[in-house]
C-alpha cells in the first residue's frame, strides 16, 4: 500500500450516525460484554485468557460502538448503560524479526447493527491506528465460507494470501488476508 492508499483511511468518516459512538477499550469492566458479543459471531470459542492476551497487551487496538439509544436487550457496558454493538481486537508485534506486522484477532458487530458501515469503521479505525504505530502489513484469517467478511476485507483492500486447510474447530478451511501498509 503507498502513501496515497494509507491516507485515503484517514480521509473516511469513522461516525456517521448519531446514535452510535466509536470509542476506544478503556477498562477490564468492559471485558464480558465485548467476550458476549463475540463469542455470539465467532465460531472460534476463545477463552477469557485469549481475549485478555490481546487486550491486555495491546489495549490501544482494541475499539469498540457503542449505541446511546439503544431500545435493544443485550449487552450493556458496566460502565455507562451503553449497549456494545461492535468491537475489534488486533495486535502489532515483529513478524519473523523483519516486518512490523498488524493482526486483527476478532470483529463482530450486533447483527441488528449490520449494513452501516460499522465492521468497516471499526477496521479503518484500527488500521490507522497500526499506520500510527509504524504497521508494515496488517494480516487476518476469516472462515472461507464467510463471504460478508472477505467483502468487507477485499473492499479495503486486503488481499488473498493464503489457505488454511480446517484451520477452525470446525473443520473449515481459512483465508489469510493480507493488507500491505509499506
């Protein structure tokens, strides 16, 4: 990706709806709502320790929406009554020594909440914040039958790298999206 691509992400609008609020993670209170959310899409079922291994270690890179108005049941966060309706886990480390890599560990947003752009924001959000991290590519895997996904990822321009053969519990093989930063 050249310098264009990268600031084309900080060109898009992260909030337009109202009634929606993209904040950052800012407290282990928050923990079980977000677990919630994603163990309700996911069909990996993490463990708390997976989830506080990323959070804990890389609590910038992990963004969560909010709904103020929320007329739902579901979950709320402990902290301000607001119903969590996305979240997005990621990490940055080094990459075979060389290659300063992103990781997006987990996405999932409320499926009352789907088709507003929301997965997306949540993903331009974390790139950014990888970019500001000096993140020379940022990779994922998503299940290969999971076609909103690989939409989502290939509309922002990550690509296909690899399979992964039964890379799941479940048996289904995996996609690795890559996204070259550099």
């Amino acid at each position: 990706m050249n310098d264009d691509n990268v600031s084309e992400f900080s060109e898009l609008s992260l909030n337009g709806n109202e009634d929606i609020v993209y904040v950052n993670y800012e407290s282990e209170k928050q923990m079980p709502d977000i677990m919630r959310l994603i163990q309700k899409d996911l069909s990996e079922p993490y463990s708390v320790y997976t989830y506080r291994y990323f959070i804990h270690n890389w609590p910038h890179l992990c963004f969560l929406v909010n709904d103020h108005f929320s007329q739902f049941s579901g979950p709320t966060t402990a902290m301000c009554g607001e119903k969590i309706i996305g979240a997005i886990v990621c990490k940055l480390d080094l990459h075979k020594k060389m290659v300063k890599r992103g990781y997006i560990a987990m996405l999932a947003v409320d499926e009352n909440y789907r088709k507003r752009k929301i997965g997306s924001n949540l993903v331009i959000r974390a790139i950014k914040a990888m970019v500001r991290g000096d993140a020379d590519e940022v990779v994922l895997e998503t299940e290969i039958t999971n076609k909103p996904a690989l939409q989502l990822y290939e509309n922002l321009g990550f690509v296909r790298d690899k399979r992964l053969f039964r890379y799941y519990l479940n048996g289904v093989d995996a996609l690795r999206l890559k996204l070259w930063l550099k």
